[in-house]
C-alpha cells in the first residue's frame, strides 16, 4: 500500500480510503459489528484512512472496527451540515464519544456549493478552526461536488482539505465537466491543500469499467487519496490489490461487477417529495407512478433516504 502525504497537514494516508457510507443504514445495512469487520479488515492489509460523515450513521461501525484493529493509528475524517458554533460543538462531541475518540484527525463541512454556502456556514468554521488550536482537530476542509467550492477553498488558507466527487465519466460534478474539475484541483494542490477524491466509479454507475476507472483516479497526482465504498471484504481485498499495482483474479473481479446496484423507492412511497427537495442532482422526479429515477444522473450517494419519512428508499 502506497502513502501519501495530505496536503500541508502533516497527516500520512494510505492511497485507498475506506469510504464509510456504504457500509451504515443508507446503503447496505450492516450491523455495526459486521460493517466493523469489514472495515477492520481494510485496516489489516494497510488502509489506515477513513472517511464518514454524521449523516451516514456509521460511527457505531467504526468504533467496532477500532476495538478489533489496534497495531496503527488510523486517520479518521467526518463531515456534517452544521452552520453555527451551536451545531458545530454538537457535531464535534457526537462524533468524539459516538466512536470513543479523544480528537479527530479531519472535519468537514459537508457539501458545499460556492463561496456563498462557505460564507453561510462561517460559524461552523471557526468553531472547527477554535477546536483545531485546542489539538481537538488535526485538519479542517469541505467535501463538495462542484468546481466552483473547490476553487474557492482553494482561496481560504483556513482550509487544509477538499474531498471532492471526480470519475473519468465527470458524473455527479454539478457545475461543469470533469475537465473543468481537474483543472481547479491542479490549482489546489499548488495551493498545498490535501485532496482525497470520491465516487471514482461513479456511485457504482461505472463498474463495468472499474479498471479504467481506477488507473484513471490514480493517475492524477493532484489526489493524495481516493476514497472507495466497500461493502464486503472481497470488494476490500479486490480494491487492495488495484491500489497496490496487482492484478485481481477475474473471478473475484467478475463476482464485484456482475452486481450493479441501484436506487430502489418500495411500493409504499407517499410522493411526499422530499427525497426530490434534497436530491442535489437531479436525479429524481415526481410522476403520476411515483418517484421516478433518472439512472444517468443519480450517483447511488444515498443521501435521499435519510429525508424519506417512510424508510422507501434503499440502494438495492
């Protein structure tokens, strides 16, 4: 496994980074012990980074894994949607004792937009900023799916991360193609922030090209680490093997993509539309059958149902 440093902050990450929704309650599931296990799993072949936010509800799966993997530290990023000192110190404490954690090595503002939502969530910021002089916080930064905050993050030296969406096909980038991203990127890496990428295959939308995917996102050296969903420890062992330059078997290769996945609305759907109200790309609509999803542009991030009142919405 290669390491890298992050950006100016000092922090040592693996190349592959453990990306810790698929494992919680918006996609596949899993018990906080068997999500644990896998991600301990990743821990033990070399994967010492981890990203997660507060809305996956994948703390409890985390601590498990940290209470079954004890020989390295392991660097542990999270986000939120907090926007005032208030929220913010809320975030900060549930994620400290949700994983039984004394610091935490990376927080994020989670999906920012623009310059315009960096400046509405200035109170978080600073509190983030306050908690990092007390050594509660290592690094501060934002994930985002747009050029346009990666650009103006890359202005802020308060910022010391950016996890941004990129794939070679450019899908989930809100505001431009991925031409477009990689040119910002280049731009943040002058600016020495550190800068692990997500969805590399697209939210699981190009996996039948996963090899093409994968040397494309590696390629880039703008990208310090590269976060990657693993929902079972076949995909943990396959991803391993990309990231280290070896060659995966066909069959375990042929097993990881004949299942595609895709976002599934169950029958009992009450067209409340809020899952169309957050859905920031436009990937759902409101038919006279119900919610309808439009495959080519939904990313399988799953954030939609964690707004649906009814628990309709899977990622099957």
């Amino acid at each position: 496994m290669e390491y890298r440093f992050l950006g100016n902050t000092g922090i040592k990450v693996s190349r592959l980074c453990f990306g810790g929704l698929t494992v919680g309650p918006l996609q596949a599931n899993l018990s906080p012990e068997a999500g644990g296990e896998i991600i301990a799993e990743a821990f033990r072949q070399g994967v010492n980074f981890i990203d997660t936010a507060e809305l996956y509800g994948t703390y409890p799966h985390i601590k498990r894994a940290l209470t079954l993997y004890k020989d390295n530290p392991i660097i542990i990023a999270t986000k939120s949607y907090a926007y005032d000192e208030e929220t913010a110190k809320k975030s900060v404490d549930l994620a400290l004792s949700s994983m039984d954690l004394h610091h935490l090595d990376i927080f994020l503002l989670h999906e920012q937009e623009s310059e315009h939502t960096l400046r509405g969530h200035d109170g978080a910021l600073k509190y983030y900023l306050k908690m990092k002089e007390q050594g509660i916080i290592k690094a501060v930064g934002i994930s985002t799916h747009t050029i346009k905050a990666v650009k103006a993050a890359s202005k802020m030296p308060e910022i010391d991360v950016i996890h941004p969406i990129i794939n070679k096909a450019g899908l989930g980038i809100q505001d431009g193609p991925v031409e477009d991203m990689l040119k910002a990127l280049v731009i943040a890496k002058e600016s020495g922030k550190g800068i692990y990428g997500m969805k590399p295959l697209g939210g699981g939308n190009l996996i039948h090209s996963s090899a093409e995917c994968f040397q494309f996102v590696l390629n880039l050296p703008m990208l310090d680490s590269i976060a990657v969903g693993m929902q079972t420890k076949e995909e943990v062992q396959a991803n391993i093997m990309v990231f280290s330059g070896k060659e995966v078997p066909a069959a375990v290769q042929s097993s990881i993509s004949s299942h595609l996945r895709k976002l599934h609305i169950d029958f009992w759907c009450e067209k409340c539309s809020k899952c169309i109200d957050h859905c920031r790309h436009g990937a759902l609509m409101l038919t006279e059958e119900g919610i309808s999803v439009k495959r080519d542009q939904c990313v399988l991030c799953g954030y939609c149902s964690s707004y649906c009142p009814n628990f309709c919405i899977k990622i099957v």
